[in-house]
C-alpha cells in the first residue's frame, strides 16, 4: 500500500512540474513570450545615449531561475543617425556593464529580418550565468534572458523560454 501511495505522489507531482507555462502577452510592445508563472511588470525611465527611454519589463524569480523581458522605443532622430549594429553593440555592452562580469559568448542572430545578438554573460562571481537576446525592429530594442547558476546553464528551461519569444502580427 505505502508503494502505491508512493508511486501514485510521484506521479502527481511530476505532473505538477510538467505544467503549461503561462503566455505573457504585451499588445502595447507586440511580444508574447511563456513564463513557467505570471511576472512582475514594471515600468521605469532609463538614461541612455539617447537620452531618457521609458523601459517596460516583466521579471519572475522562480528557484534558481530569473526570467526576464523587456522593451524600449528609440527616438527616430536617434535611429536615423545610427547603424543598426552600432546600436545592438552599445545594448551589448550595457548589458555586460549591468552584469559587471565576463563576456563569455556574444553571436549575431536575427528573426525574420531584425538583427540581434545572442549574448552569454558570467556574473562577478563566477557562479550565475544569464543568457539574452537582443532584437532590433524597427525602433524598438528587445531584451529578454534568463539568468541560472552557471551549472543550469543547458537546462531545458531556458531553451524553452528563449524560444517561446514571438513578434505579435498586426
């Protein structure tokens, strides 16, 4: 009986685990994205080289997982005197600076045809990596990543949340 029992709360909390992650949708930022729970939205002023941008983000902590997504609009007269790269560059090396660790891995990607980059960043202390995505489209700049201890860097997790990233169609 105490096998059975044992068995049958294995199962269940398997199933538990193995849950629907939840769609978090912004029709104002043109994003879905799934999160394994409902984050945190915010909403604050951020000095850049382009001057003040208003930077929405969702963030959700969960065990040793930080999921994070974010979005900020450019001025156009920014834009207009700018290469794309030359700006995906600068969001590159700001996100370094915020990490205030090491570069580990940084490769150009794209969706659709907006560039991007894929970058892998080890914190000061050699013990949480965070793994993100910068897109370009059109005036908007795209930062979602997630952040694991260095040893959770391939878990299935963070696949699933990296590529569970979609642009909303008109």
């Amino acid at each position: 009986m105490r096998l059975i029992l044992a068995l049958s709360l294995g199962l269940s909390l398997a199933a538990c685990g193995s849950r629907d992650w939840v769609e978090v949708r912004s029709q104002e930022g043109r994003f879905s994205i799934k999160m394994p729970a409902p984050p945190t939205e915010s909403t604050r002023l951020v000095e850049t080289a382009a001057g003040t941008i208003a930077l929405r983000s969702w963030e959700l902590d969960q065990q040793d997982f930080k999921y994070l997504v974010s979005f900020s609009d450019y001025p156009d007269a920014f834009l207009a005197s700018r290469d794309p790269e030359a700006i995906l560059d600068a969001a590159s090396e700001g996100a370094n600076t915020f990490v205030a660790g090491t570069r580990l891995e940084e490769t150009p990607i794209s969706l659709g045809k907006n560039p991007g980059r894929f970058l892998v960043l080890l914190d000061a202390s050699g013990e949480r990596v965070m793994q993100i995505r910068l897109l370009l489209v059109g005036r908007r700049l795209y930062q979602f990543g997630i952040v694991t201890r260095r040893q959770d860097r391939s878990a299935a997790e963070v696949d699933r949340f990296l590529d569970g990233f979609a642009l909303l169609q008109d």
